[in-house]
C-alpha cells in the first residue's frame, strides 16, 4: 500500500505548484476513489468471467470467485486505511 501512497504523491508533484495543501488533499482523496473504484471494477469483470465456465468446472469457478472477492476486499481495507 506504500507504493500506491508513493504514485499518488508522485502524480501531485506533476500538478501545479500553486495548489494549496488543501487541494493537493482533496487531489489526492479523488485519486485514491478512482483506484478502488477501478478495482471493483476489475473484480466484477473478474467474477463475471468465472461465471461463463461449464457445469463441470463450476466448483472450481466458485472458489476462484471467492479469492479474487476476498484479496479485493482486503486490498480495498487497505487503501481505505490509507486516508
């Protein structure tokens, strides 16, 4: 999660030097809102994807559905703990 908080200070030091540290925080909050949201996204396409299997592999499915939903979540815990 270091590395997420090191790219978001590093895309603010590309945007002009006259914001305030008020609007470099508000910047930095609508960042970290696109990521999650970029990544429930991922995770639903993900998901999704599991869903078109057969019959026969839909066990299998299941369980990759269940981990790609709990690493999500604990990423999305972590960023949410960055604020």
């Amino acid at each position: 999660m270091q590395r997420i908080n090191e790219i978001v200070e590093e895309e603010l030091g590309h945007l002009d030097a006259g914001l305030s540290d008020d609007q470099k925080a508000k910047v930095a909050k609508a960042i970290e809102k696109a990521v999650i949201r970029g990544m429930l996204e991922g995770q639903h396409r993900a998901v999704d994807t599991c869903s078109d299997f057969s019959e026969a592999e839909q066990d299998t499915a299941h369980k990759i559905r269940t981990e790609i939903r709990r690493r999500n979540d604990a990423l999305i815990a972590n960023l949410s703990a960055l604020r």
